[in-house]
C-alpha cells in the first residue's frame, strides 16, 4: 500500500523491543495475574469471578498506561533527537509516516490483548462466559488502540512528555467516566453554572469515545449487555480511529520542520 512504510513500521517496533515494552507488559501481565489471585482467593463469595475480574481490570489498567508511556517517550526522543526530520527527508510522505506509526502501534495493541486474552482462557476458563469474553477481548484491543492512538497525537501537539502522558491519561479518564458524567447531566441541576458546564460536557461527548461501555468485566461472567453488541464496538471503535488518524495527519501537514 503507498501509504504503508515497512521499514518504519519494523522501525518503531524494534523500538519497543530495544525499550523493553513487551517484556515489561508480560512481566507486569503475570505479577498482576498472581496478585489477582491472591486476592480473589480470599473472596467469601465467588472467589473464580473475583478472580476473573481482578485479572481483567488489572490488565487493561497496565495495557493503557505502558502503551501510553511508550508513545509519548517514543515520539518525544524522536523529537529531541531529531529523527522526525530525518525519516521525513527521506522519501517518505507525512501521511505515510503517521500510518505507518499508527499502525506499528496497533500492532503492539493487539498483541497485548491477546496476551490478556490468553491468560484469560488460561486460568479462568471454565466459568467464563466465551461470548462475553469475544466482545470483551474486541473491545480491549480496540481500546488500546484508540489510546495509542491517542498519545501519539499528543505527543506530536505538546511540545512536553510530560505534558502528553497527563494530556492522553486525562482523556482516558473522561472517556472512562463519560457514562457517568453524562448520567448526572440528565439528572439535571439547579445552578446555572451546571448548565453551562452540562452544555460543556455534552459537546465535548461528543469526540470522547465511550470507554465506559467498552472491556466490562461483567461481559466475561454474564455475557454482553444486549444493547452493547459486538458491531456497536467495533462501528464506535473504528469512527474514533478515524478520527485520530485524520486529526494527526492534519496536524504533520501543517508543521514546518
């Protein structure tokens, strides 16, 4: 595809290799999947479901955060040590340059939830429910990817690593929140302060993807909600994608090097 660069994309993910992403992920993977066993163990109640659900909101806390870290870190260096200039002399094109990243990303994404996944399948796979658990592994590979996705876009735009985990965490955070937050809108309020700040929020909604209905750790015992199927994730999963892609790309095109 003319818009794919093999060699960036091996690129970027030699560069997790060489920072220690995916060792790091497995070794968290497995230090998380044996607290959560300890801990579930001591349930008076369903000690299999606590277990399953600790295993599960453990790995996507620790998905989120490292992908996140190594974007930011990744295109900050690349910044500072002026490789943006480089591989864009070279003859490559803005927009293949951010596809090519983002898909280098996508693939760090999905390889993390099939890691998840299979721990999963691994140790909790007699009481789960196997519908519940397709819809929650789409959805998490999908959240991650939305997340990188995120962060490099961030990252490309504050001129701070710092800047851009906060900014991309804070994102994070509001999507995760974002059924709740619009929850007490519709609740209503008596100040005009709460009308101006709800008016806010629901525009706001508007480009924050629901996280809130994405991964549910109920979906792995229960089955998923029947008004949260497995199109509605991946329709709502691959708009934001879209987004994302197109708003980083606007933003390369612009700048001056």
């Amino acid at each position: 595809m003319p818009c794919l660069n093999s060699p960036l994309i091996l690129y970027v993910l030699r560069a997790s290799i060489r920072d220690k992403l995916v060792l790091s992920l497995i070794v968290l993977l497995v230090t998380a999947v044996s607290l959560s066993v300890f801990i579930g163990s001591s349930a008076i109640t369903e000690p299999d479901a606590a277990i399953l659900t600790f295993i599960a909101s453990s790995s996507r806390f620790i998905g989120v955060l490292a992908l996140v870290l190594f974007v930011v870190f990744y295109v900050r260096r690349a910044y500072e040590t002026h490789d943006i200039e480089y591989l864009l002399s070279r003859p490559i094109s803005r927009i293949s340059f951010v596809i090519s990243h983002l898909l280098a990303f996508s693939v760090l994404s999905l390889f993390f939830a099939v890691i998840v996944s299979a721990g999963l399948v691994l140790f909790a796979s007699t009481f789960m429910n196997y519908e519940g658990f397709l819809v929650w592994s789409v959805s998490l590979a999908l959240e991650l990817m939305i997340v990188s996705y995120a962060a490099f876009f961030f990252s490309m735009v504050l001129p701070s690593a710092v800047a851009s985990t906060m900014a991309t965490l804070a994102a994070y955070t509001l999507a995760r929140m974002s059924g709740q937050v619009l929850g007490i809108i519709d609740a209503g309020g008596q100040s005009s302060l709460f009308e101006v700040l709800g008016k806010v929020m629901e525009a706001a909604s508007v480009i924050v993807p629901r996280f809130d209905l994405f991964s549910q750790s109920s979906w792995l015992l229960y089955g998923p909600d029947t008004n949260i199927g497995l199109g509605f994730i991946l329709i709502h999963g691959i708009l934001f994608l879209f987004l994302i892609t197109c708003s980083a790309i606007f933003d390369l095109l612009r700048k001056e090097f």
